[in-house]
C-alpha cells in the first residue's frame, strides 16, 4: 500500500490552487549559478551553496506559492550539494511551501519507476511536491511518475513548449498533422480530466517557456482545456515581461505558474531586500491576472 503523502489532505492542484491564491502566482526560483553566489559575496564552495539556499528558504518559505529549486545547482557540488538541496527542500516544505523541484528528468519506463521513487515516493529522502519531467521518451514513458505523483497528493510538470531557442525543432514537429507539443498537452489533458471534471486542476502540470510568442495558437494547442497546472520560465533574465503572459497564455492564464529566477535572485544577499522583490513581482503578476 502506498503511504499517503499530502494526498491524504488534498490533491496536488488544489492545494496549489490555495497557494496561489493566497500569495500570488510567482514560482520563485532558487538557481545557485555561480556568479550570483559570488556576487552575493559567498565563496563558490559548499559552505557558499549553503548560505545562498538557506537565504533563499528565509526569504521565500511562506511568502510565495511555490518555490523551484534547480537541481543541477546542487548536483554540481556532488552528494554533499545534493545534501544541502535536500536540507533547502525540507526546509521549505516545513513551511508549507510548494517545492516544485527542477530535475528534469526522464527515461525508459522501469527506470522512470525510480525515479519517481526518489523524488515523489514514500521513502523519498526529501520528497518534492512536484518534479520537471522530460517526455521525449514518449509521454507514456512517464506512466510510474505520473501515476505515483496522482497517489501520493504530488505533481509532475512535462516539458512541452520550452522557452530556450532549440525548443521548436523537436516540439513543432508533427506526426499525422498533430505537433509534438500538441500531443504532451492532449496527453495531461486525458491524465487531469477527472480533476478538471470537479473544476480543479490536475496533477499533470506542463511546462511552457513565456518566449514562446504565438506558438500555442499556431499550433492549435488549447492549454485552459488541459486543466494542468503551467509553469512558465522566461521572465526577467531570459526577456519575457508579465505582459507577454497574457499574450502568450490568453484563457489559461490563471492556470500560470510564472517563474523568474536569476532576475529575482538578484536582490540578495539581503533576506529582506529579497523577499520584497519576490512579494513585488507576484503582486504585480496577480495584479495583471485580475486586470
Ligand atoms: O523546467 C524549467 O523550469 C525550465 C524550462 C524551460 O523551458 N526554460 C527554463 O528556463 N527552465 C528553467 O527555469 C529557470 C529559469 O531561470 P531564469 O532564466 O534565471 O529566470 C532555470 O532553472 C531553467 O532551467
């Protein structure tokens, strides 16, 4: 029997729903690069790795609605890095934070069955709410992730429009006239029906980057009916500005997660200075929701 995780209170969308709207939508981003670590004034060492997450964690937990650690970050520094990541996790999750954990990972689907143990299982070490998944194994690759994520109260988020320039060479390619992108989203759309059958959504989140202009129309890709959770990357560091999410997302927009990192993270070392440019920046998101 699976032990419940916080399934046993809520699903995973609704209890994001809550989240979202109680601080806003930001997904704020905890992404250690190396020259924001120095410029934090920290050693690029373990003890630096430390300092800049645990900051993060002063500054974001209970201030936000969901925080994305980035893995490769912390893999960097080898299992004493993951360590620390798993400590950030915990620490975040102690607080009631969402952790919306940046892996991105994907494989054959026995495989894939670990990983999902490792991120989303009941003897996870630090287990996530939700994990980044890539799909380019095929969706249903992603069967024992998503299947676990849906009975453990956690989530996944599929890799579907990427927000990096190389994206739409493999992600507007069509097969029988329907796009690869097209075809991740109809796929959560069938794992999320129930949930969008009581009005929630679901525990298939989907990743889509806030650069990638008109793609979803020029696709034929209907994200509202998806009913997935959307985290979109973009903002900030990589050119996309809260305008270009009602451009890009349209009807589905109160289902955006966005997410900005390096343009947030900024504002450190100071845990006030950096709480306030993440409470800003998701006040003025949920400002241009309402608007
Ligand atoms: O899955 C992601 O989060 C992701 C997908 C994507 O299409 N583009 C993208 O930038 N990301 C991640 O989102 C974060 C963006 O960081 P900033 O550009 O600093 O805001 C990084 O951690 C990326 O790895």
């Amino acid at each position: 029997m699976t032990t419940p995780g916080p399934a046993a209170y809520q699903p995973f969308g609704v209890r994001l729903r809550e989240a979202m709207a109680t601080h806003g939508p930001l997904c704020a981003g905890v992404d250690p690069h190396r020259g924001l670590v120095e410029s934090w004034g920290l050693a690029y060492d373990l003890s630096g790795l430390e300092r800049f997450a645990m900051t993060c964690v002063e500054a974001f937990a209970g201030d936000v609605a969901s925080v994305k650690p980035q893995s490769a970050f912390f893999e960097v520094f080898g299992a004493r890095g993951v360590a620390v990541l798993e400590r950030a996790v915990d620490a975040f999750t102690e607080a009631g934070t969402i952790v919306i954990l940046d892996a991105k990972r994907g494989d054959i689907g026995s495989t894939m069955d670990a990983y999902a143990e490792a991120f989303l299982g009941k003897d996870a070490p630090s287990p996530a709410d939700a994990v980044t998944v890539s799909p380019y194994l095929g969706y249903g690759s992603l069967r024992p992730a998503i299947d676990l994520a849906g009975h453990t109260g956690r989530g996944v988020f599929v890799l579907a429009l990427t927000s990096n320039p190389e994206g739409p060479s493999v992600q507007h390619a069509q097969r029988d006239g329907i796009s690869v992108a097209r075809a991740i989203v109809e796929g959560a759309a069938a794992d999320n029906a129930e949930a969008a059958s009581r009005g929630e959504m679901g525990h298939v989140g989907l990743v889509v980057g806030a650069t990638i202009g008109s793609a979803l129309a020029d696709l034929g890709i209907d994200l509202a009916a998806s009913a997935a959770p959307i985290l979109a990357p973009g903002l900030g560091a990589q050119g996309a500005t809260p305008a270009d999410l009602r451009a890009v997302f349209g009807a589905a927009l109160p289902q955006v997660l966005p997410n900005a990192s390096r343009s947030i993270l900024a504002a450190g070392p100071d845990v006030s200075a950096l709480r306030a440019a993440a409470r800003e920046e998701s006040e003025r998101l949920a400002e241009m929701l309402a608007s």
